[in-house]
C-alpha cells in the first residue's frame, strides 16, 4: 500500500481512455462510411493495416493513412480525406476503461485531489475530454500542446503538482507507458503507479502496479466506496 497520498494524477490515452479499443472500433466504422471507396479491401485487413500503422496514437498523423492508400492502391487524396474523417469524428468514439468513473468518483469522495496529464494537440486531446466529460473530475489537466512541453519532461508534471498545491513525495501518477509515463513521473519526484500494459515486455520500473484502475482504491488505503479504511 502506498502511504499518505494527497493528489493522483493520471494519465489520458491508455490509461483511463481505452484507446485501443475506440480506435479499432473506429476505423471499422470508418470502413464502413468510406465503404464506395474502401469496397475492394477487406474491412479485417484495412483495420489491421491502419492500427499497425497508428502504434498507439505515437505515429505522425499526417502519416497515419498515406502507407494504406498506397498498400492497397487507392485513389489520390484519400488518404487526407480518411485523416480528416479520423481528426473531425475520433473524439466522439472515445470510450473509457469500464472502471475509470467510478474510480475517479471514489477517489474524489475520499478528499484526494485529482489531476490529469496528457501529451498531444489542444483541438484533439481537449474533445476527447469533453466527449468523455472527464474535465468536471479533475482539479486540474495539462495538455502538452497547450504547455509548450510534453512528458516525459519532469517540467509538466511539476506544473501539474503546483497547481493541485501538492508535494510530489505526497503524489502518484498513473500511466500506461513505461517511459514517457514511469521515468518522467519518477524523475518528478512522484511516486509512479503503472497500468500494466499486456503488450510491454521486460521489466518497468515503478512504485506498484496496477491491472485495472480500481486497483487504485486498495492500494492508497481506500475502499471501494471511497472512504478511508
């Protein structure tokens, strides 16, 4: 168990936002809409082919569609018209982790203050949360876009911890990615908890590790409900 945890602040895409599963569930519905032009591609493989090519929301987006539309000989400037679909409807795709509000809402009730980090442009990652109406549960949220800098740079999780008026050795960050998440929030001074992604091999340094995000309410001391125990 960790002791006398103040403030939690968390990470977006992976994290609380099942990202891999909006996304798939994305694109095969992209597939469907751009079926006039998609017909001669099998939907499994078109799938496939543009989550390889996302690499988790981490590959260039101007990138993300181009190998496709070469791979499967399709026309000339599809490839833009399939990445202004993905920038103007993958908000509203986004879904959450099946536990992720109740969690918040736990920790919230317990008197912990709750923040959120997330790397990526203002215009996508600040419609995800409206679309996830996450905004509301945090006392404070850090777009990289908006901040000039991104994780892992200890500098945006300081910001983050000035804000909440939080000492870092009475904080924790939940995160997904070894690196950019673990070390930046460890290099801050925090504690780091990590969301064990099934797809990351070899050992990841952190302060505990979490399968499922109400993981969280046992590990600070709380119960299921958001009290004390």
């Amino acid at each position: 168990m960790l002791a006398n945890i103040q403030a939690v602040v968390f990470d977006l895409d992976g994290t609380l936002l099942d990202r891999r599963r909006s996304f798939e569930g994305f694109i095969r519905d992209q597939w469907q809409r751009f079926s006039h032009v998609l017909q001669a591609v099998d939907q499994a493989q078109y799938v496939q082919t543009i989550v390889e090519r996302d690499r988790d929301g981490y590959a260039p987006r101007e990138e993300l569609f181009t190998g496709a539309v070469v791979r499967f000989e399709l026309p000339a400037g599809l490839d833009d018209r399939l990445l202004n679909d993905y920038r103007a409807g993958f908000p509203g795709a986004c879904v959450l982790f099946p536990d992720a509000i109740q969690t918040l809402s736990s920790l919230r009730a317990a008197g912990l203050k709750l923040g959120l980090i997330t790397n990526g442009s203002v215009r996508m990652q600040s419609r995800k949360l409206e679309s996830l109406a996450l905004s509301p549960m945090c006392d404070t949220i850090l777009i990289s876009g908006a901040e000039g800098i991104s994780k892992p740079d200890p500098e945006i999780f300081h910001r983050a911890l000035e804000r909440l008026g939080a000492n870092p050795t009475q904080a924790c960050f939940v995160g997904d990615h070894p690196e950019v998440d673990m070390a930046g929030a460890r290099a801050a001074g925090m504690r780091a908890i990590w969301r064990r992604d099934p797809t990351v091999t070899g050992p990841v340094e952190a302060d505990a590790i979490i399968q499922e995000l109400s993981d969280l309410l046992p590990l600070l001391g709380l119960e299921r409900h958001g009290h004390r125990n």
